[in-house]
C-alpha cells in the first residue's frame, strides 16, 4: 500500500553569537553595502565551543517533537542532512542518543545546500511504503568551521543553524509531499567544494599514508550563481507542469537561502510577487543544509505559513546538486 506524508512540526536551533558585517569588516576587507547589495545578508551565526553540531542538532529536533506533539520514543527514523559533522563515521546517531529516541534508526545525508530537501524525499519513501511511520528530518551545518575568514568572497556568506521538520505516513490522498524531482551533475563538482587534502607521510620503508584533513570552502561564485538562476526555475517549472500547478496556486516560495537575488529572479521567472518568497537571508547568511527547514520553522511560527498552505521549494548547491518539491503543510499553526 502507498502511503502519503504529512508534514506535521517543525523546530530550529541557532548559536548564541551573531556577527554582523559591520562586525565581520574588523577582520576582513569589506563593509556592509558590499555584502547586502550582492547577497541581502545583513549577519550570520557562529558556533561557540559549547554549541557543536549534535547540541544544535539536538535542540532543533527536541523542538520539532515538541511542535508535533510526539514524544522521542514514536520515531522509527532520524535523517541528519550535513556536511560538517561533529564525527565523519556519523553524527545522527548522537543526536538519536541525545534525545532519547530509542526506537529509531538514525543516519546521516550528506548533500551540502540541497541536503534536506534530499533528505525529506529520502524519508518520504520509507513513510510512503509503510516501513515507517514517523520521521525527523534534520538540515544541519556549521560551515564556520570551513570557511576561510580572511577570503571575503566566501566567509561573508556561511552562518551556522540547525533545524528539523516531522513528517509522518497518512493517506496518500492528504500527502504534503505533491512531487519531487532532484538532479546532480559532478562534472560541475569544482565550483563549490570542501576538498579533501592530500597530504602524506612516511609509514614503513618506502611507503607513505594519508593524514585526513580538509581545505577551506573553495566557491567560484558567478558559476554558481549562473547555475542556480539557471536550473532552479528550470526544475520547479518541470515539477509545476508535472503536479498540473499552476504558479499562482502558491502560498509561498520556500527556496534554499543563498543569495537575495537568486530568490528574486525566481520569483520573477514565475511571476511570484517578492512578498511572497521566504527570505531570512539577512539574519543567518547561508546556512546550507538547515537554510530551507530553519525558513519554514520562522514562518510556521510567525504565522505567515498556515496549515493547508501550498509551498515550491528547492535547494541546490555542491554536488552540484540541486532538487525542488511541491509541499503542503499540515502541521499546527504557529
């Protein structure tokens, strides 16, 4: 039997520390103009040493149970969507300790910027199937761990959030979940990357090992932007016509916050009037994987978004990777 999936509570979870670009222009050369007119971020969040992915992690998702009314112990599955990780061997796990969900089989997505919206769709398979009846879907990230503070054209960009959506089976004719579509192109890894170094040392002999470690974020950002005002309307425009939706029939524009202007070009490309593209850009900056669940917990909370509210989302990014999904929400207001 095919099941629907209904997208029931959210919750989010940011550090303490903002830094704004006022503050960010003490480090780097750079001032608040530049940054806004480009990207429309005005701050960003910064993890302190007490605030590692799993707390923040945690915390979004301890907050999501709560708005859906359920407790740890009814979830059959916990999908973390990062790319930063407090352990490479797996973070959700932690964070399935943390807050007690004995029950449930917790892993993690790695899809960078479009790692929830991959993670969701993931999800709704085992919910659709009737393997599982209750999920959480987590978008995490503290990419200030990654980023070079000294490159202006990369540390403006990233801030650090989690937040998580639960999502349960219910009858596929009340499915919050009308459609998906999801691309990748590797030929196209080079323009965004959090690379691997390849730095060796003597082992035994004439043999030499591998130490792990990392490069700063490398972003050629016109390719990126080209790609993302490109193939985001591309996709959505597809997803529409394939759901017999018309663009007129959203609520909202629910899209990965990376750029003000990415988002407005969307619009326009629909004909979607600005106010009704979600944006908190201003406030987080690029949060990747946590961008499109921290959004919808604001306006769930604020109560721009209402039960029965239909929402186009889209996250894209490395990979590059990119997807859109046609929601309804039917959790409770506010």
């Amino acid at each position: 039997m095919t099941h629907g999936i209904a997208l029931v509570g959210c919750g989010s979870a940011v550090p303490a520390a903002s830094v704004s670009n006022a503050l960010l222009s003490e480090r780097v050369d750079t001032n608040d103009e530049w940054i806004r007119t480009r990207t429309g971020i005005g701050a960003r969040r910064v993890s302190g040493p007490d605030e590692p992915l799993t707390v923040l992690a945690a915390r979004a998702a301890e907050a999501a149970l709560a708005h859906a009314g359920w407790s740890a112990e009814d979830l059959d599955l916990i999908l973390l969507a990062t790319s930063s990780p407090d352990d490479l061997f797996g973070t959700a796990p932690r964070v399935q300790a943390a807050i007690g969900a004995n029950r449930s089989v917790a892993f993690d997505l790695t899809a960078a910027c479009s790692g929830f919206l991959f993670a969701l769709i993931t999800a709704g398979q085992y919910l659709a199937t009737g393997a599982m009846t209750r999920a959480l879907v987590i978008g995490a990230d503290q990419l200030s761990r990654w980023v070079d503070w000294d490159d202006r054209r990369t540390c403006v960009l990233f801030g650090d959030a989690a937040a998580a959506v639960a999502v349960e089976a219910c009858p596929a004719e009340s499915t919050g979940l009308l459609g998906f579509r999801m691309r990748s192109d590797g030929s196209r890894n080079g323009c965004l990357t959090l690379a691997q170094t390849a730095e060796h040392a003597p082992l035994l002999a004439d043999l030499t090992a591998q130490r792990g470690g990392f490069a700063p974020i490398q972003m050629n950002g016109q390719e990126v932007y080209k790609f993302a005002v490109r193939e985001v309307p591309a996709i959505l425009a597809e997803l529409l016509d394939a759901t017999g939706t018309r663009a007129d029939q959203l609520d909202w524009l629910l899209l990965h916050q990376a750029n003000q202007r990415i988002l407005d070009a969307v619009a326009d490309r629909f004909q979607v009037p600005h106010g009704r593209v979600l944006s908190n850009l201003a406030h987080y900056g690029n949060t990747s994987a946590a961008t499109i669940p921290l959004m919808l917990d604001e306006a769930v909370k604020d109560g721009r978004v209402q039960p029965g509210h239909l929402l186009a989302s889209s996250g894209f990014g490395a990979g590059l990777s990119w997807g859109g999904a046609l929601l309804r929400w039917s959790g409770p207001q506010g």
